[in-house]
C-alpha cells in the first residue's frame, strides 16, 4: 500500500483485495439528476427498477427536459415515484428548460459552485448535488457527510459513539484525513458497508 493515495490504516485496510468499478464521465446531467433524485432514501436495487420504469415514459427510454415536463404527476406517480419526487423531476426539468445544465459547463465550476447552483433547485439537496459530483462529474475530493450508509459505515469502522453535531464534526474530521481523496475514501466506505448486507448502496 505505499503507493496507496490515503495514508488512513483504515481504508489501506478496506482497499485491499477491493477494486472499485470504474466511473464513466456523464454525457447528460439532466439524466443523472433525474436518476439521483429517485435514489434519494432509498437502496440501489429499489432505485434502479423504478428509475427504468420512469424511463419507459419517454421515446427510447432518454427522458428530455421537454417531454418531462408534459408528463402530468399522476403518471410519475403511477411509476413509483412519491409525490414529492414527481414535483421535484418537474423542478429539474422547468431548470434545464431555462439554465445551462452541461458538463462542460460545470466543469469551469469549482464543487461548491456546483452545490450552490443545483441546489437552487427545489428539490435538490446538498447530497443530491455531491452524488452528481462523484458519479457524473468525476471529482476527486468529495465527502457526502449527509449520506447514511457513509455516516454508519464510519461509526462502525472507527468505533465512533459521539452523536449529533459532535458525530458530524468527528467524521469530517476523519475524512480530511483523506484529502484530495475523499471520493476514494467515500467509495472505499460504501465498498465495506455493501460487504456487509444484500441491499447494495453505490460505490
């Protein structure tokens, strides 16, 4: 592990033996906005189908900012889509339709830039925003602190047993220990917490 990015024993030890699947840069950060917010609070595999399900609405399974927002909430619904997911789908598309939502125009964009920017959009959470910096984006020093699985996974693994602010303070703390690699080390902490059960989160 001496060439290892993250001098943390704790992940050295997570990344031995676990390789990480590669992350394709997007093409269309409409799409990938669209998939995480039907992701939010819930596991990979009941996202993914229902995700596929709400692409079935639309020609070729590609939604457009267009023909989303001429899909009434009703039938968002009827997909599996809560309430609140409907509106906030619609959120994204009346922004796309207005605003420039392109990856080479968030790549002159620094990560906070990017998290003050999608998250004017209703709907769109900080978590939200840093998921479309990890997955679609490729930035290398992400820390979703927000992130349940990450906040789990790090209390077991460091035997943390602080709670509230004092909990959030001690694991960023631990991952700026990571730096400039924090996604590496979220990543690796996702590895550890789908080792540990059926229902996957991403990695």
């Amino acid at each position: 592990m001496n060439n290892f990015p993250i001098t943390d024993p704790v992940i050295q030890s997570i990344a031995v033996g676990n390789t990480l699947p590669e992350i394709k840069r997007t093409t269309n950060l409409f799409v990938d906005l669209l998939e995480d917010i039907v992701a939010q609070q819930l596991s990979g595999r009941v996202a993914d189908v229902i995700f596929k399900r709400f692409c079935k609405l639309f020609p070729h399974n590609k939604p457009t900012p267009e023909q989303l927002n001429g899909i009434s909430i009703d039938e968002l619904r009827a997909v599996g889509l809560s309430n609140a997911k409907a509106n906030y789908v619609r959120n994204i598309a009346e922004y796309a339709m207005g605003n420039t939502l392109t990856v080479e125009h968030f790549d002159r964009l620094s990560d906070d830039e990017i998290i003050k920017e999608l998250t004017r959009i209703k709907g769109v959470g900080v978590w939200t925003a840093q998921m479309v910096l990890i997955f679609s984006l490729n930035r290398p020093n992400v820390f979703p602190i927000d992130d349940l699985a990450i906040r789990l996974g790090m209390q077991k693994l460091y035997a943390v047993e602080l709670e509230g602010k004092a909990l959030k303070q001690k694991l960023v703390d631990i991952a700026d220990g990571w730096q400039p690699n924090r996604t590496l080390g979220t990543r690796l902490v996702w590895a550890w917490v789908n080792s540990q059960k059926k229902s996957a989160v991403r990695m």
